[in-house]
C-alpha cells in the first residue's frame, strides 16, 4: 500500500473533481485509473483529530483527541500497527501531526478553585491519570537549531520516519536537517522576513526564496522513492505500507519557483461564499470580514 495524504486541500480544487483552472494532472491519472469517491467525509474539520480518526478508526469521543493541542494517546492500536503486526514493513514520510509540533501554550487556563473545593494534586486535573512516554517527539525543541533527533520506533506502528513537522516553507523535523546539510545557510531562505519581492496582498502567503528541488514537497518525494528503491533491493518477502503524507498546500502558502505565477489571482472563480450579500452573518465572520476588508 502507498498512501498519498495532501493537507488542507479542497476537493474542488483538484482536476479531476472539476475545477475549471487548475490542472492536477498526476492527481487526476491516480483517479482516471482507479476510484474517485464522491461521497466522503471527515470525522472532524480538525486536523490532529481527524488525523487520529484516520489512523484509529474511532471518532474523536473515543479516541479522546478533540481538539488541535491533544496528542493522539501512544497506547493507541492504529491500523499502521496492525498491518505491522500482521508482517507488513511499515513508513511513514513526511507529515504525522499525531503530537504536538508547536510551543504554543494552552490559550484557555485551568480556573482556580473556589472557595470550599477539596483540592487533590495535579494527577486529578483530568479524567485520566498523567500517561508517561515521548509526546514530544514532534516538537521543534526537538530538531532547532537543524539537529537530528533519534525518534522512538515505532510511532504510531511505524517502524521507518522521515518526519515533517508545521508548514509551507517553515517545515521543520528531518526535512530541517536535511536542508541545512544541502544549505548551510538555509535559515536565511525561509520565512516571510526573508520573502522575495511580490505585489500579492494575501497575509497568509509569501514568496519564498527556498528552489523548488530543496522544498519540502521534493524531500518527502525523494525519500518516498528512496524508501520503495531499499524496499525493491531487498527481499521483498514482506508486504510494505508506505504513507506519503505532504504539507502542502496548507497555509502559509509559499509555492516554489514557479509555482508561485502558475495562476493569476484574477482568473479564479471565487465561491458564491466570498460575497455575503445582506446576509446575516456571525458576528466572528463579521469580525474576519472586516479584518480582511482593511488590509490587515
């Protein structure tokens, strides 16, 4: 099994499902050759809990990751550890998201007791008893300053990982490390400080300088092809599943090379959504239409 994942990407901005503009072609042969689904739903619009629905197949109230924040449980039997147990060579390349991959502190706290309330210790704080073990492998102190970091295998039921952690060109984790050996002075080509001239208005997208064989959809293409050449050389008694699991096109979006003038912004259709007309709205899209209407 090869598992292609593409993250946040819309089903009607792919070819094959009918977008007027935009051309998908490898996406589309996948689909002339095989099953294009049109009635397929998520768990959640959530990403750590969607992820963990896929790799469980319970929904998030089982599973207990509800929100962005919550690592997936490592007593968690997943499908990539039952294939393993049932022989299969197991990988994973690029992005996992099952633990958190940014030191961004919790934005709700914890209230204080009230007057009256029997304070225990912090082992009663949630339903569960505190779980030992390694939920901080995807965090950046783990890979900063582009060092390498020996993960515990298997993750998840992955015995192989080439790990990428957040997004556009700020991934992090091995792809990190891989491009600081290629490019020492890699830093200096990521980031919306070190952006390229442009005259796009979009906040949420950047001109990147980093070229389009050193970004992070070429490694995990690279290592997939490497990992299935080492899996052809040997003895191939085994099965294999294998998941290539891409961050793009999540934002921030910072297409490489020439991707970035592949479209003009004018020739896209907008969806009748971006015109509210008169409407009734809630009062946090009111809010985000207003920040979009005045630049910011």
């Amino acid at each position: 099994f090869l598992f292609f994942i593409t993250d946040q990407h819309r089903v009607d901005y792919l070819g094959c499902y009918g977008h007027p503009l935009l051309k998908t072609p490898h996406i589309d042969s996948i689909a002339a050759r095989g099953t294009r689904f049109d009635r397929f739903y998520v768990a959640t619009p959530v990403c750590m809990p969607n992820r963990s629905t896929l790799m469980t197949g319970r929904m998030p109230s089982v599973h207990g990751v509800r929100s962005n924040g919550t690592p997936l449980a490592l007593n968690s039997n997943t499908f990539v550890d039952a294939l393993r147990a049932s022989g299969y060579a197991t990988a994973l390349v690029g992005k996992s998201h099952l633990q958190n991959f940014s030191d961004i502190p919790a934005i709700l706290k914890r209230p204080p007791p009230r007057t009256g309330d029997i304070v225990l210790n912090d082992s009663f704080a949630e339903a569960k008893k505190p779980a030992g073990g390694a939920y901080d492998q995807e965090h950046p102190k783990r890979w900063e300053p582009g060092r390498d970091f020996e993960m515990e295998l298997p993750f998840y039921g992955f015995d192989h990982v080439d790990l990428c952690t957040t997004h556009g060109d700020q991934v992090g984790g091995h792809y990190y490390v891989w491009l600081k050996q290629r490019r020492p002075d890699a830093d200096a080509l990521r980031d919306r400080k070190n952006q390229l001239p442009h005259d796009y208005v979009c906040p949420q997208a950047y001109r990147t300088p980093i070229p389009e064989d050193l970004y992070p959809t070429a490694y995990i293409a690279e290592q997939s092809c490497a990992w299935l050449d080492r899996y052809a050389a040997g003895s191939r008694e085994q099965p294999f599943f294998l998941m290539t699991s891409f961050p793009d096109p999540h934002h921030p979006f910072t297409p490489p090379g020439r991707y970035w003038s592949m479209y003009r912004p004018q020739d896209m259709t907008l969806p009748a959504s971006f015109d509210h007309g008169n409407r009734p709205l809630a009062r946090s899209v009111a809010w985000a239409l207003a920040q979009r209407e005045s630049g910011k």
